[in-house]
C-alpha cells in the first residue's frame, strides 16, 4: 500500500528509452558528415576504408590497398634518407638500363615491393570506380608500363614473394616492370600459339571452320610444352 | 577447422583466383584483338600454366641475384631470363630501357 519504488524505475526506463531515437542519427551511414578532405569527399560511405573489415573480398584490390598504405608509412620513413644516401635516385641516371643496383647500399634501400604505383594498374584493371579516389592520392608516376593489359603489380609481387626460396630476397620495382612484360609476353605467345594451332587444324580438316576461333584447354595442351621451353 | 595448412590452402586458392581473374582479363584483350574467343577451360588451364611458370622464374631470378651477392633483384636478372630465346631477349631488353628511361628523369 505504500507507493513503492516503481515510479521511480519507470522514469530512469523513460530516460533511455528517450535517449536511443537521437542518438541513431550519428551513425554515418544516415547523417550527411561534412567530409574533411578531398579523398574522404568521395570515399565517405565506402566501407572498403576499413581493409581489415573487408578484408579479402577482392584480393586484387586489397593488394593494392595494403601495398599503397604500406609504401606511404615506408616512404614517410625513409624518403629523406634514401635521396641523401643513395647517389643512384639522388643525381639524374645516364641513358643506359639502369642495371646497376644499389648493391652496396642494401640497406637504407626499401625496394620494390612497397615502392610500386598502384594507381595505374587500378585504373586500368580495377572494374571499380571508387578506386579512382584512392590512387588520386599517391603522387601519379610515369612508370606507365604500356597501354594493354597485363598482371597488377601488386599481385605479381605477391605472386613472387610466394615462391622466393629465401623470403628476404626482394625485387627491384624496375625488374619488376621488366618481370611483368616477361609474363604478358608469355600469356600473349600461348595464346598467339594456340590460336595458331587451332587454325592449323582447322585448315587440315580435323575440325570445322566454325570451331577456329574458339580455344580449348586442348589447344593449349598441345602448344604447352614447346611453350614452356622457350621460355 | 582451419589450421596452419588450411590457411596455406586459402591463400594460395585467393591467389590463384586473382591471377585467374588477370589472365581472363589478358585472354579477353587478346580475342577483342584477334577476334577469336577461349572457353574457360582454356583460361584456367592457362592460369595453371602462368602459376608454375611464375613459380619458376621466381627462383631462376633469385638464383641470379644470388649469385651475384645481391639479396635484391634487379633488372638484370630479370632478362636473364630471356637468356634462351632471341626475340624473347629483345623484348625484355627494350622494356627494360624503356623502364629506365621512364624513371630517369623524374628520379624520384
């Protein structure tokens, strides 16, 4: 008969109860934030910002992802002192392939796989508009390959690492550049090969006409092992 | 569960996917070109092929740079690996003069 203390109760639920509907506007996803950067203006509700949450749903971007951030956090490291050690970046190279490297300056020198653009790969490759915000951010290189497609670097250099003997061994980005043509020049002659093989066949009768343009994994087959030894 | 094998697994199975999807992409720019087209059996057994043959070029490239006392490798060594094929080795030269040109003059 006394007034208990659920009143009391009542009130402290009503205050919570009231408290949730302000606060779900903050959440990101419904509230328009005015974006503080130029990257973030056009990345704000993309969840791919976060690699570790979406993590491996496409390897080929976070790839480049991991690569790009880890080359930005290496080149803040030693940047400065890369370009006053190293004579080879600091004075302007003569006209021959640079093929002498930084032997002796191991190591001060952070090589290839953290020195890749991965902006041009992406652009070229990457069906994915929102990369263009991404490699807006790196400094645009010069070391454009050349116009048609081939391997991203990134996932060479990871390819590389993967069958590396000795996992200190790492790749000069220029080799790298030289290393990627190599593969391109190899997927381009196996399939100039098969494609060759099929015609050849096809002119001897062995399959109709309408089957030439269309490769089999037998034609492959058949081109794989001259193909592998001249390589 | 996955152990320390089946994460081996995945990763080479993620890396394989990607390198299938780059060499699909190869594929389709090449038939664009030559107006022919490649069943996908033909890209996979084609990715398979381009997967040993990175396999063995990465540790022919290593060796070269080992045996020059280098643990980075270089340029170079990456055109050793035309070493057996004519036109092969013009290739790697030329674009490995064309890389260098491209990095010379803004130097970094």
């Amino acid at each position: 008969m006394p007034p208990r203390k659920e009143p009391k109760e009542n009130v402290v639920y009503a205050a919570s109860k009231r408290k949730a509907p302000p606060f779900k506007p903050h959440r990101p996803s419904q509230v328009p934030r005015i974006p503080t950067t130029e990257s973030e203006a056009s990345t704000a509700s993309r969840p791919a910002v976060r690699p570790a949450l979406a993590k491996r749903k496409l390897s080929v971007r976070d790839d480049s992802e991991d690569e790009s951030a880890q080359a930005d956090a290496i080149d803040d490291d030693d940047s400065d002192e890369e370009l006053a050690d190293n004579p080879l970046t600091a004075r302007p190279r003569p006209a021959a392939p640079a093929k002498k490297p930084p032997a002796k300056r191991n190591p001060p020198r952070q090589p290839s796989p953290v020195a890749i653009s991965d902006g041009d790969d992406d652009d070229a490759f990457s069906p994915l508009p929102d990369r263009d915000a991404a490699a807006s951010n790196p400094p645009p290189e010069a070391s454009q390959p050349d116009s048609s497609v081939s391997i991203p670097q990134p996932l060479l250099t990871r390819l590389l690492h993967e069958h590396f003997a000795d996992k200190s061994t790492q790749i000069d980005k220029q080799a790298l550049q030289v290393f990627q043509k190599y593969i391109e020049t190899f997927v381009q002659e196996a399939i100039a090969r098969a494609a060759l093989q099929k015609r050849a066949a096809a002119e001897a009768g062995m399959i109709s006409e309408m089957d030439a343009g269309w490769l089999e994994l037998d034609d492959l087959e058949k081109v794989a092992g001259g193909l592998v030894l001249d390589f | 569960m996955p152990g320390l094998q089946g994460d081996d697994n995945t990763k080479e199975e993620k890396l394989k996917a990607s390198l299938w999807y780059s060499i699909g992409q190869m594929v389709d720019s090449a038939g664009l070109a030559t107006d022919s087209n490649a069943s996908p059996h033909f890209i996979g057994g084609l990715s398979e092929l381009v997967w040993q043959q990175i396999q063995t070029a990465a540790q022919d490239v290593e060796a070269f740079a080992k045996h020059a006392d280098r643990r980075i490798i270089a340029t170079e060594d990456v055109v050793l690996l035309g070493r057996r094929s004519e036109g092969l080795k013009t290739v790697l030269q030329n674009q490995a003069k064309t890389v260098s040109k491209q990095n010379a003059p803004n130097g970094r």
